[in-house]
C-alpha cells in the first residue's frame, strides 16, 4: 500500500502525485491539514527517519513559531508539536508498505518503485 501525506496545494506535493500518476501507481493520498496526522504514525516516521528529517525547518511555518519554542525542540516534544501543526512536517511524505522518505527526488522515486 502506498500513503502520500501531505498538504494538497504544497508544489512538492503536486510533483509527486504528478509524478505517481504518471507512472500508474495507485496510492492514498492523507492531507495532513485536514485529516490531521495521529501520534502513531509521526512516531513511526521518526523511528525510521530522524525527527530532523521530518521536521521542516525551513518553512513558513517553523519561521513563525515563538523563537522559545524553536529552541526547546527536541526528540521529546517534536511528535506532540507535529501534530499540534501538521505544516511543520517536511513534504511529502511517502509511505510505501511501511517504508518511509521524505521530499521528492524524481530519481529517488525511480529507486523506491522499481
């Protein structure tokens, strides 16, 4: 099974489901801002990848946080403010039959699916 999560009118997002669409893989999208995201599966996320990685500190978001609360993340506390603000994690994020990556790289696409 294949879950893109994400947020629908995120550039990245459109990319990749260009690009799955484009070379017929069915797959489940899970918009994150209005289905919002459970504790589970950013745990899961993390476990395999690095909360760093999920984290999307260059966004606008991440930018408009308190200046505290950027300092005080950590391993801890990230899962509770990701699900607190679902436009933090990095996009997109790809599960394919409980493997996970972050971002699209039409190159890495190719590597997952063939």
């Amino acid at each position: 099974m294949i879950t893109l999560y994400g947020i629908k009118n995120c550039d990245c997002i459109k990319k990749a489901r260009k690009w799955l669409d484009e070379n017929r893989r069915e797959y489940r999208f899970h918009d994150v801002r209005i289905n919002g995201i459970k504790t589970e599966t950013i745990a899961i996320w993390i476990d395999q990848i690095g909360w760093d990685r999920v984290l999307n500190k260059r966004s606008t978001s991440w930018r408009n946080l308190d200046n505290a609360v950027q300092q005080a993340v950590n391993a801890e506390n990230v899962t509770s403010l990701l699900q607190e603000n679902p436009t933090l994690i990095k996009r997109p994020v790809l599960d394919v039959n409980g493997i996970i990556s972050v971002g699209f790289n039409i190159d890495a696409y190719r590597r997952i699916f063939n």
